[in-house]
C-alpha cells in the first residue's frame, strides 16, 4: 500500500517541485547518490575501486520528452566513459556503465527505439573504446518488448551489451533461459516499478521464489550472471547455487546500490567474490530516490526525521 502510494508520488510533478526545491532532501539524497558531477562520481568511484569493488555509473534521468535531450543524455556518457579509460587510476577503466533506455530516446514516440538504439551504440562503441561494457537497466514492464529488441540487435555488434531482467515479473524464468548463453551478461534484480497483477508477482514470497528459479537458471548456464539484490537470504542462496553449479567465482558477480549494506559489499568481496557498487550521479535524482523509499519503509522514516531535524 506504502509502495503503491509512493510510485503515484513519483509520477507526481507537484511533489517533485516539492522534493526537489527542499534543501532537507539533501541529507537524504548524498545517501543515495554520489554527486551531482562526473567529478563527484568519480571520486566515490575511485574509493570503492581502492576498497577492491566494482563499480557500475548511473547518470540519472529518465523518461526524456526530447530527441536534443536523450542526444544530450548519451553524450554525457561518451564523456564519462572517456574520462574513465583516462582518469590516472589504474583500475578505473573496471568501472562500467548502465544506461535508462527512457533517459536516451525510447519512449519518444514512433521514434523512440530508433532514437534509443541510435544513443545506445554511441555509448556502446565508447565503453568498447574505454575498455569497458553497457548495460541496459529494465524500467516499466510494458518497456521490457522494446528493450530485449534493441538487446537483441545492438548485442550483434556489441556482444557484451547487458541487460536487466525483474523476477517480479512472470515472463522472467523464460527471459533468463533464452538470456542465458555464451558470453550473456545479465542483472537479475527484484524490480523496482509498479506492475499489474496479470503480468507481475505481487506477493515478497512469489518475487523471491522466482528470484531464486531465475538465478539457478542463470547459473546453470554458460553466461556472465550478475546478481543484484541486498537481500541476505538470497546472497546466500545464490553463493550456495554457484557453489553446486561449479562456477568459479569471477563467473559471476554480485551487486548493490550505493549507500545499501556497504558493509556487506565489503564482505562479499573480501571473500574473493566480484561485487559490483551501482553508482547513480547527477541532478535528476527524484525518481531514483523515491524507488529507494518505497523498497524501504525505514528509509522514509530518514527522510522524514532529516525533515524534522532541519525545520
Ligand atoms: C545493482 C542494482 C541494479 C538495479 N537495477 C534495476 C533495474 O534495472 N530495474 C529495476 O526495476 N530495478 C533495479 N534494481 C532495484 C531492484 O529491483 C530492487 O528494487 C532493489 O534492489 C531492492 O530489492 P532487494 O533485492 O535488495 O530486496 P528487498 O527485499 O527489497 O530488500 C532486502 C534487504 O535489503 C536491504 N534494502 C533493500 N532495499 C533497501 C533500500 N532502498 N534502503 C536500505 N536498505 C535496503 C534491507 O536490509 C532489506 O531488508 C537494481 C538493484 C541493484 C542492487
């Protein structure tokens, strides 16, 4: 119910002014998100480098209204990516980037998958310029169609091009068996956006169980498995299913969420295992934001006593 009222929230204009315009929204979002600048993601790129994690970078934005605007979206990338294989640390160019279909094109109308694709090769041939890869975030379930299409084309030049797949939604034991070949680098996650019954699990139990049928699946496969959640129980189920499927443990990797379980992220990786840090920068932090409050009660309890606190 929480959940739901806040997805209505985040697609209120209002309330963005609101948010956005609060100076007690502040504390909050350096909690979330890295910076404003590319400076500012690189910095904290830099320290999760040194403390032996990955690290994928998330210029925030989404659902672009304009062609200039998703151009402008794919450029900041390209300009990211050439500072990461240039940046005078040695181990930058293991950073990577994820892409918001929305935020370069898709959604734009008749034109919108040929906008995206166009914007998403761009980005793509720099991250194979900088040494690195792309992965492609899964939004809206009525988004995932267009996207595995786009996957499917752009992966014929740019096979390591990644993609996202939701266990909330019912198609996803089927999408990680189709997905789950040679050299196929896929996130599995819970979800983050509202979906209707007919076509999403609704209940924790049923997003879990088909979390971990997802997961066996990917790790059953000769594909790259990237494994993104903060939840305990299934971390452990899934280093046991790796375990069992005989993956070494750079087969695989986990990730996370800058600012969720840090401590955790550490430990993953001090056992030897690849854990990668999602790390979104940029101004254009309101919907991201209010996904993670929704994922949390608690969360909006911070935000709520940093409001309190600053009055
Ligand atoms: C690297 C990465 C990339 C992602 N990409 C996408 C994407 O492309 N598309 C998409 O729909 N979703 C994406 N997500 C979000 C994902 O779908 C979930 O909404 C989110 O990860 C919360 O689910 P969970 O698996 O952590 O489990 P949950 O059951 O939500 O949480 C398990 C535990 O993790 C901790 N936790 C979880 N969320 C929070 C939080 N916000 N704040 C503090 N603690 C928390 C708590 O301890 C909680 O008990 C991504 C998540 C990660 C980690």
């Amino acid at each position: 119910m929480l959940r739901r009222v806040l997805m209505a929230v985040s697609a209120s204009d209002r309330m963005e002014k609101i948010v956005t315009t609060a100076p007690i929204a502040r504390d909050v979002v350096a909690r979330f998100v890295a910076g404003a600048t590319q400076d500012d993601a690189l910095g904290v790129t830099r320290q999760l480098l040194d403390r032996g994690l990955l690290v994928t970078l998330d210029y925030l934005g989404e659902h672009t209204t304009d062609p200039d605007q998703a151009a402008a979206v794919a450029d900041e990338y390209i300009s990211l990516l050439g500072r990461l294989s240039g940046g005078g640390h040695a181990r930058l160019g293991a950073a990577e980037v994820s892409v918001k279909p929305t935020a370069v094109g898709l959604g734009l109308g008749e034109h919108g998958e040929k906008t995206a694709t166009e914007n998403i090769t761009r980005i793509c041939v720099a991250a194979r310029e900088a040494g690195t890869t792309v992965t492609l975030d899964m939004e809206e379930h009525d988004l995932v169609e267009p996207v595995l299409r786009m996957l499917h084309e752009l992966r014929e030049d740019f096979p390591d091009l990644g993609c996202v797949i939701q266990s909330y939604l019912r198609r996803s034991e089927a999408d990680c068996a189709a997905l789950a070949a040679a050299g196929s680098r896929v996130r599995l996650c819970k979800g983050a956006y509202g979906a209707p019954e007919q076509v999403a699990f609704t209940s924790r139990r049923e997003i879990d169980l088909s979390y971990v049928r997802c997961l066996k699946t990917l790790l059953a496969g000769p594909g790259y498995p990237m494994l993104a959640t903060h939840d305990p129980r299934l971390i452990e189920i899934a280093g046991a299913q790796a375990i069992l499927a005989g993956r070494p443990v750079d087969s695989f990797e986990y990730q996370m969420l800058y600012g969720i379980r840090p401590a955790e992220q550490r430990r993953l990786a001090a056992t030897g295992a690849r854990v990668r840090v999602y790390v979104p920068y940029g101004s254009d932090w309101y919907g991201y934001l209010v996904r993670r409050l929704a994922e949390r009660p608690a969360n909006l309890g911070f935000f709520l006593r940093s409001l309190a606190s600053k009055r």
